[in-house]
C-alpha cells in the first residue's frame, strides 16, 4: 500500500464585523505568510504539532499554503480571493491526497462572501471528493456553521483559554485525520448550540471560571468508549453573522446519534451557568479612583473594548484620558496604536518633545484624540518576540515610541499585535511591576501577564468594537432572542449535523 499524502494548509484569523482595520495581504506580510515548501519548516502553533504527527506516522505532507494573522476587520474581497485560490490550486497541482488537514481559526469574515471558512471547507470538499477525510483545527471562539460541519469529517478545537495548546490541537487533530484515512476510524460528528453571546471576560479553562467547568465536564467524556474529540465553543461575539451560538461538538467513531446526545449534554450544562459569564464594569474614572486607593501596584486596568486580539484597532485612549485627569504623576504603562504619533516620535528623536492629537485614529467611531505633549523616552522598530507557550513566534508592532506624559509612559506603536503577556512592554524597555497602573487591552490574558503581580483589576466600561459585555449590541444577522439581550429567554438549541 502507497504511503498515505496529506495536505496541510493554514487560514487563521478572528474578524471583527463592527470595527478594527481591514485586513489584506499585508497583515498577514506582517505576521505568518508562506506558500509551499516553506509551509514545512513551520514549527510552532496547530501546523507545526500537525507536521509533527503526520511526520511520525510516515506520511508525506503536501504543502498548500499558511495565512495566520493577528485579528482585525474583515478580509478583503481581494486578500481572500488570494488566500483561496493559492490555497486551492496548490491542492489541485498535488494530485492525489489522502486526507487534508487545514489549521483554521472559525471566526473570519470576508467582503463579499461572509462566512469564507465555510466556503473554504465547501470548495477543498468538492476537489478531493466525498471520501478523502477533511479534518480542521478551530479556535474554541469559533461560529461552527452548519457547512462547516457537513464540508469537514473532523473539528478539533482548542482546549485552553488563554490559548496554550494551539501545538497539541495540531497533533490530534492530524491523528484523527491519519486514523481516518487508514480507515481505522469513522468520524462522525454533532454540533449543538445555544445562543449565548458572551465576551471572554469569564472564559479561561483554567481554575474556577464558568467555561473552566463546562470544558472539564467535556473532556471528560473523551474517556468513553468510541469518543474520539470533544470540543466546547464560546463563540466570537464581534461577529455579526446569522446563527451564532456558543455550545459543545463531540466526533464519535460511527455513532451519530451519540455524538447528538452527548453534545447536546454539553450545551445543556453551559446553558445552566450562562448567569456567570457576564462581568461586573466599572468607569475608567471610577476604576482609576477606586486604584489609588489601593496600596501598592500594579492595578489592571482592563479595557476589554479596544482589544486587538478581537479586532479592534489598538486606538483607544478612554483609559489613558482618565488616567491623566486623575493624577498623571502617578506612574503608568498604557498601550495605545497611533501610527501618525509613533511617526513623530521618531522624528523628534530621544529626547525630543512631541505635542499631538494622540489615539482614535485608526477606528475613530469609538471616540475622540486627546492633545498631550510628551518627551520621545524610547524608539524601536516594533519587532519582538513572543515568550511562553507561543515562543518562537514573532511580533511585529512597527515603528514604535514610549512616550512619556507626566509619569505615563504610552506605548505608541505603528500596527496593532496579540497581548499575550507583558512581550511588548518589555521589548520597549518597561517594567510593568514597577508601574501603579497598567492598561490591559485583553479580556483574559492580563491574568497570566500580570496574576502574580497585580494587586487588583478593574473591567472597564468603555466604548470599541470588543466590549465586556454584548447586552445591548446592535446585531442585524443574528436573529432573537439570545442571551443576554434576552435575559429570560427559554432555552433552545440548534442540532447540526
């Protein structure tokens, strides 16, 4: 028997339908772009785990082409366009494969086509066939559609939030699929969902939070006999698509019916803690107040609304504004995406002294610029890299400027990047445990940078395109009731499969 040939390609991006920058093919310039044969020495995230295990079997890997990027607006119709046909005339010029395994995120948008993973899915399907196993990696803030399941065999999604099991997700994923083409398994797989529209303020799968709990409850059933995944779904909540939901996925080995019930069991238990999802917000002013009057420091100011992991834009300075008409001698670190300001920075040299409009440039519905003057501290060109379970990865936040107002020291960067820990703080110079104040625009990975240190953190109520909480945003796809909107809404679910 021939040896087994799989695919493998990358198309991994969260979009924001309600703000953030458009992105194009040079966002992904920026972040991860290869084609072909250079596909194969990645070796980080849910294609380098994939390589891994489909290396250790003895399989050929045939590489298409991998996109990941940070999250921002929609694609444009022009950078999908691209994506889609390198991606699928590479497959068509391989000729026969036995599986294809694609690392996607399940939560882009792009102009003109709304949903492309599923249209993605839909056109690999139809080149390989109703036989060959088509198996994806999601992000656990994915909108599983109907398509998607009936394109793919498989959807293997992640397990930890903040998100450190993007390798391991890769490496099942790719043993499913190597099982299935060998015809030692056959995958058969429910999604059922709920309409919850939550933000991630209480979604980390580590300790006591409400997912944390759903999630265990999953995997515990992985242990059963012929369950091969489980996945639970908190869907991306700046999406404005039709039928979005949050919920759980089970893959059983030829019983569908299993699969229904058990993820049905899944969303039931996620359904009962709904009520521990949303958070409680407070003010900037009133956050900044309730801060100094706490002894010691850092106190997390987490603004939630301007996270760039969700697509927004990295523009916003409603913290920075309340910080400064509090007390701006008091010493803090506020990130804050002003390409213009990072520019005159950079020609007013170290030492130099800037007067600007700085903030709300880039995505601009959110809020006005504030006029500060501020000394040029420090200059870099914005690259850095990522520490932790994402090490080996790079960021790329152009030319950047620490600017210093008082005692503040803003963080003025050229392109918006990931927060995973404190990466881009420090490749400037700055010591976050050091600062009294320190602006987190992330809604859970500020507990992972800054838990042993902080000595409070405040979830700010503030405008932008990634808010703590979805109460009262303004949908047009998505159809009611869902919850919270909805508060007393009956229960209800969807059965895909």
């Amino acid at each position: 028997m021939p040896e087994l040939r799989v695919a493998v390609g990358q198309f991994a991006t969260e979009c924001n339908d309600f703000g953030g920058l458009p992105t194009d093919v040079d966002t992904y310039a920026r972040h991860e772009l290869f084609y072909g044969t250079d596909v194969l020495q990645q070796t980080t995230g849910a294609v380098g785990g994939a390589l891994d295990a489909i290396r250790a079997s003895g399989a050929e890997v045939i590489p298409l082409m991998s996109a990941a990027s940070c999250a921002g607006g929609p694609l444009t119709a022009d950078c999908y366009a691209h994506i889609r046909d390198e991606m699928l005339s590479r497959l068509e010029d391989a000729g026969r494969v036995d599986g294809v395994l694609l690392a996607l995120h399940g939560a882009a948008t792009a102009e003109g086509v709304g949903d492309p993973e599923d249209d993605l899915l839909r056109a690999v399907r139809e080149r390989v066939g109703p036989r060959t196993p088509v198996v994806a990696t999601l992000d656990l803030h994915a909108h599983v559609t109907a398509g998607m399941v009936r394109h793919a065999d498989a959807l293997v999604g992640f397990e930890t939030y903040p998100h450190r099991d993007a390798r391991p997700t890769g490496e099942r994923a790719a043993r499913l699929l190597l099982s299935a083409a060998s015809g030692a398994i056959r995958p058969t797989m429910a999604m059922v969902k709920t309409p919850i529209i939550t933000s991630a303020i209480h979604a980390s799968t580590d300790g006591d939070d409400p997912f944390a709990r759903v999630m265990r409850f999953a995997k515990a059933m992985e242990t059963r006999p012929a369950v091969l995944s489980t996945s639970l779904f908190l869907v991306h909540p700046a999406l404005d698509q039709p039928g979005m939901g949050s919920g759980g996925l089970v893959i059983t080995d030829g019983g569908i019916e299993s699969a229904s019930s058990l993820a049905g069991e899944i969303t039931a238990r996620y359904w009962s803690l709904r009520g521990e999802l949303e958070p409680t917000l407070h003010t900037p002013e009133q956050a900044v107040k309730d801060g100094l009057a706490i002894d010691g420091g850092p106190v997390i100011l987490v603004e939630a609304a301007d996270c760039c992991g969700g697509g927004a834009a990295g523009d916003s300075v409603a913290s920075l504004r309340a910080l400064l008409d509090a007390d701006p001698e008091c010493p803090a670190l506020v990130p804050v995406v002003d390409p213009d300001v990072a520019g005159a920075c950079h020609r007013a040299g170290v030492g130099g002294s800037v007067t600007a409009a700085l903030g709300h440039k880039l995505d601009p519905q959110w809020g006005t610029p504030i006029s500060v003057t501020g000394r040029v501290e420090r200059l870099t060109d914005g690259r850095f890299e990522y520490a932790g379970e994402r090490a080996g990865m790079a960021g790329d936040m152009g030319p950047s400027a620490v600017l210093r107002i008082g005692a503040i020291d803003v963080l003025v960067a050229t392109h918006p990047t990931y927060d995973w820990l404190d990466e881009q703080f420090l490749s400037v110079g700055l010591n976050p445990s050091e600062a009294k104040f320190i602006v987190a625009k992330n809604p859970m990975n500020y507990r992972q940078a800054y838990g042993a240190v902080a000595q409070h953190a405040f979830i700010l109520d503030t405008p932008g395109p990634t808010p703590p909480t979805f109460r009262e945003w303004p949908y047009t796809r998505q159809s009611r009731p869902w919850y919270p909107r909805d508060e007393d809404m009956a229960y209800r679910v969807t059965v895909i499969r």
